[in-house]
C-alpha cells in the first residue's frame, strides 16, 4: 500500500480524496493545513489518520510514501524540494514548478535521493485520450487545432474589489495560461511534440500576470491555438481539423466524453469511463512506482520538460514574469539546507532567450537531464 500525505485543504484536495477512491494501491494517511482546526475537519470529513500542522513533521513520518501538492503554484518547488529530501515520492499538481529552472532543480534532487516526481495531469491517461489519439490518423494530415478553455473566475471579482488572489499574483505564479492553458499545452504536445515556433499574446495585469491570451504553437503545416481567460467565458472545446475530417470534444479538463469524429457525419467514438481523470492518473503514477516502470516514468518526465518548456517560451513572449523568475538558484537552498548534490553532466545548460525558430527544436532528452 502505498501511503499518502496531503498538503492543502483547498477544493484540489478534495478532488485528490474522491479520485484516490478509485485507485485501491493508494490510501490517504496524513493532512497538512497551515490550520490544525481546518485540517482536523478535513481528516474528519475523510477518515484521515493523521493531521499535521508543519510540514517537517509530516515529512518526518516514516509511514508515508508520497506527498500530493495541492499548494498554489509557486509552492510547488520549495515542497516538492523538501519532499524529494525527506525521500518522499511526490505528486505536484499542475503547473509542475514557476519556471524550467525549478523543473531541472526538482528532478536533480528526485535522481539524489532515489525517488520519483509526477505531475497530476488529468488528460493523458484518460481512455478518451488515446481515443482521440487514435483517430487522429483518419482525419489527417492535422492542418489547426484549436482548444477554447475560458472560465470567469469568481477570484476576478476579488482582484477587481482591490484584494490580491493567488491565482492572478505573480507572487503565487498565477495567470490564465498557467492554469487553463496548461491542459490544452499538455494535450497540444502529448499529440503532437515540441512545436517549433510559439507565440503568445496576453491581457496583462499591470503586474505582468495574463487575465486572457492566446497561444499560437505552431508545426510543419499545421498550427495550435490555446485560448484562455479568467475573465471572459465560453463553453470549453476542443476542434482538431484535418484534411479529410475533423475531431470535436466539449471539454477540455474534464472527461473528454463526447468525442466526436465528424468525416461527412458525425459519430460519437469516445467511451464510458468510470470515473475523472484524477483517478486514471492516479492508477498510472500508483502502477509506476510499484512495478518501478522507468521507462514509462521517463515518458512521463520528458512530456513535462517540453510542457515546461513551452510554458516559459509562451510567458517571456507576452512579457509575464513571476517573481519565482527572479531567484537566484543560490538562494534556493536555506543555509541549513544542502543543495542536492548532482553529477557535473546532469547540470544543464541556461535555457536561451526565447527566439522565433524555423526548425523543430531540440531538447536535452530527459534521460540525460536525470543522468
Ligand atoms: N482549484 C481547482 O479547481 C484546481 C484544478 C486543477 C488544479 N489546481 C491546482 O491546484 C493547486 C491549488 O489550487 P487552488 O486553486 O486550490 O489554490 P488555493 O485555493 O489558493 O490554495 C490551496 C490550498 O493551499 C493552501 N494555501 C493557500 N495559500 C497558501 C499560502 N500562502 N501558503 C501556504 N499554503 C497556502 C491552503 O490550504 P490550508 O489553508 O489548509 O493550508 C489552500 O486551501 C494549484 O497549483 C492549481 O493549479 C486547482
């Protein structure tokens, strides 16, 4: 069994608890809340064993196995670093780190101390995933895709009423492209690879944070569009059109249940499945762990690096910065803490400035990263 410590009591946590029903190697043990009362009511909601109201002493108990960042994003690095420290497999959720930089810190340190690293992505394990990836070659050649992921945000509202909510703080690495436009970059390159050209245009707050944007990835004859907002709303889709067809789904997180293979008529060719797409991710980061699968766990991690990567390239076109981009990698580390030690050639090179490229980028492989 493989146990698992919470860290947060947000709505994501509670998403975590309904999806670990489903996956019977995994169990809940421990909870972590800034708010010992908050988290008590959360064990108890829960059945949770344990509360724990500091992390050192979570990360001290020696019966868990797993932590689960359910932390705003620009918590993720310096606890998932604590995790991986403490030789805890971790599970962040989306987006992975702020930034690349923290990305490579993360999976340096998870080489160090023998553990592994996932990101709660809810897409690609879904069988509607495969589905859709199945079909793609019936539709082909791919000439645009476009995915429409806009929610308002009652944290709008809050912003506009003076406060500061993390998801639009460049303190918390908030912004619509980080936390809509992320599932349409995850399915954009789990489809297709690393784009060769990117483009981002955004709706900035005046501290750089992107309310809206659009996205332009583009490939050899073909070109992505994300659009999302936190601000604006439209019903969520996505629209893959090819030469000879196109594939429709109305969702973009969610169960991709309706998809619709439209050749002259349309036909519904997504299945029933049994339960969210927490749950099938769930199932597989359970499954890699235990089997100790390292080649599926290295598919995994080389998607998250081009995911990382057009993440960043996207933010520096529209100019967004977060303040986690301003660290030094010196100051990641407390003066009690120790820097995870890695090998001189597991170090990477700075990435580069974003720049428009004609050819199909490369990237370090993900197996060298971690070498
Ligand atoms: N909300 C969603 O529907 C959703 C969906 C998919 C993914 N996500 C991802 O889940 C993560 C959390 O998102 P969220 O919207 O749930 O965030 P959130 O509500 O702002 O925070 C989640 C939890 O983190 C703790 N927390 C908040 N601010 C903190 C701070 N300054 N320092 C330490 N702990 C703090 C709180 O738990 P305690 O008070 O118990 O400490 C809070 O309940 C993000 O990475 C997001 O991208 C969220």
């Amino acid at each position: 069994m493989l146990n698992v410590g919470i860290l947060g009591t947000g709505m994501i946590s509670e998403g975590f608890m309904e999806a670990v029903k489903f996956v019977p190697s995994m169990k809940v043990s421990a909870i972590l809340s800034r708010d010992l009362e908050k988290g008590k009511a959360f064990a108890f909601k829960y059945t949770i064993e344990k509360t724990y109201n500091e992390i050192d002493l979570l990360l001290k108990d020696k019966d868990i196995d797993i932590i689960y960042i359910g932390l705003p994003n620009s918590l993720h690095y310096e606890m998932a670093l604590k995790a991986l420290q403490a030789n805890k497999h971790v599970i962040v959720e989306k987006p992975f780190t702020s930034n690349m930089k923290e990305f490579i810190s993360l999976i340096e340190a998870s080489v160090t101390h023998k553990v592994q690293i996932f990101e709660m992505n809810r897409v690609l394990h879904l069988p509607n995933f495969k589905v859709l990836k199945e079909h793609i070659k019936d539709i082909a050649p791919i000439r645009l895709v476009t995915i429409n992921f806009c929610k308002y945000s009652r944290k709008y509202d809050d912003y506009l009423a003076g406060k500061d909510p993390n998801v639009f703080s460049d303190e918390f690495s908030g912004g619509a492209l980080v936390d809509l436009g992320v599932y349409g970059v995850h399915l954009v390159s789990a489809l297709f690879g690393a784009p060769q050209e990117i483009n981002y245009v955004a709706s900035k707050l005046p501290n750089s944070i992107d309310s809206s944007g659009i996205l332009t990835m583009s490939y050899e004859g073909m070109i992505c569009t994300c659009i999302q907002s936190k601000n604006s709303k439209s019903d969520p889709k996505i629209v893959i059109q090819g030469e000879k067809g196109s594939l429709i789904v109305n969702s973009v997180s969610g169960l991709l249940e309706n998809v619709e293979l439209d050749q002259s008529t349309k036909t519904n060719i997504g299945l029933k499945q049994e339960s969210d797409g927490m749950a099938y991710t769930l199932k597989e980061i359970a499954r890699i762990i235990e089997e100790k699968d390292e080649k599926a766990y290295l598919i995994e991690l080389d998607h998250i690096q081009t995911v990382m990567s057009i993440l960043d390239e996207a933010r520096a076109c529209a100019g967004i910065v977060f303040k986690a981009d301003l660290k030094k990698k010196k100051h990641w580390f407390s003066k009690k803490e120790k820097a995870p030690k890695v090998k001189k050639e597991a170090k990477i090179k700075k990435e580069p400035k974003p720049k428009k490229e004609k050819k199909a980028k490369t990237k370090k492989p993900i197996d060298k990263v971690r070498s």
